[in-house]
C-alpha cells in the first residue's frame, strides 16, 4: 500500500461476509441487471431477497455475498453496488475517528498510519468523484432534488445517496475491491 493511500482494498472479502445482506437502491438493480444481463425479475429472483422492507442481495450459506468469489473479490465489481463502492468512506468513519480506528481490526485495507484528517479527505474526494455522497446543504439553485448538486460539503453533513444510511463498521455492507 503507498503510504500516503489511506485505504488500498486487499481483496479479503471480509466486507463482503455477514449478516443482512447488501442494501440494493433501485439505481443499484438497474446496473445489475445490466451488466449480468437479466431482466429485473429473473435478477431479483436469483440474487436479491426481501428483508426489513428493502431489497438485499442474497448471502450464500458460507456467509459471503452471492457474488464474492473466493481467491477473486467481486464478482460483479465494475456493477457493484453504490454501497460496497463507498466502503470505507462510511459517514461513520468519515465523523468519527473512534469508528475508523475500530474499522482498521476489520479492514486491513485501511492505512491507519494516514491521519484521520487525511482519510477524510481522501474519502470525500472518493465519493464525490463517484456520485455517491451528498450533503445535507442547500440546494443549488434550480436542481431541487438532484442530491449530488448541494452546496455544503462538510462531513459531518455527508450522508450516503439513495441507499440509506450504512453502520460505521459493515457486517456485510462493502467491497472487496474498490479500485476502478
Ligand atoms: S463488493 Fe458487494 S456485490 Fe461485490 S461481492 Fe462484495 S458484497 Fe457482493
């Protein structure tokens, strides 16, 4: 991992394991099923689930995402949902230095010896370079419900788009590979 690189993934899949199953926001199903070129009944039919009033992507038996492939990482990663492409620039982790400390036992894609301060940034820059953060500013004039066009930009305000609101450390909820 360069030095400066406050997270680097390590493909160990151990955000792609637990319990819950990954959070699918509708922009989400609609890139899946195109990359695997399912309609969206036969994709919910074979990898999604109903659970707590969302749609999740199954687990397998052994506990990974239905897509995790051993020795590999994401099978479906140029598609990956929104939520494994922002791990580890969880709001969490962004607001609170306790939770990213407690992050790094679990990801050992995350540079702890990158200050705090830095990850941040880093992951700001992350998200935004990919459109799944917004903030909690006002809106730009004239965009009115388009998220990714707020003013403010401050992390405390930085929440993720259309897919809720993640735990600061997943059970389940990340990527084995982030790089692009
Ligand atoms: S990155 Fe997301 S979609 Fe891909 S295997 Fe991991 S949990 Fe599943």
């Amino acid at each position: 991992m360069s030095d400066d690189l406050a997270f680097s993934c390590r493909r160990c899949g151990h955000c792609c394991q637990g319990e819950g199953g990954i959070m699918l926001a509708p922009e989400d199903i609609e890139r899946l099923c195109l990359h695997l070129g399912l309609s969206r009944e036969d994709f919910l039919a074979e990898a999604a689930m109903a659970a707590g009033g969302k749609i999740r992507l199954k687990s397998r038996p052994d506990g990974y995402c239905v897509y995790f492939v051993a020795g590999h990482g994401c099978g479906v990663h140029e598609a990956r949902p929104d939520i494994c492409r922002a791990w580890p620039f969880f709001r969490g982790n962004l607001i609170d230095a306790i939770s990213w400390e407690m992050a790094q036992d679990f990801c050992p894609g995350i540079n702890g010896s990158v200050p705090h301060a830095e990850f941040v940034r880093q992951g700001l820059d992350y998200l935004r370079a990919r459109g799944i953060c917004r903030t909690s500013g006002p809106l730009v004039p004239g965009r009115e419900g388009q998220d990714k066009v707020r003013d403010a930009n401050t992390p405390e305000a930085l929440v993720m788009e259309r897919t809720g609101e993640p735990p600061a450390t997943p059970m389940l909820h990340g990527t084995s590979r982030h790089e692009d």
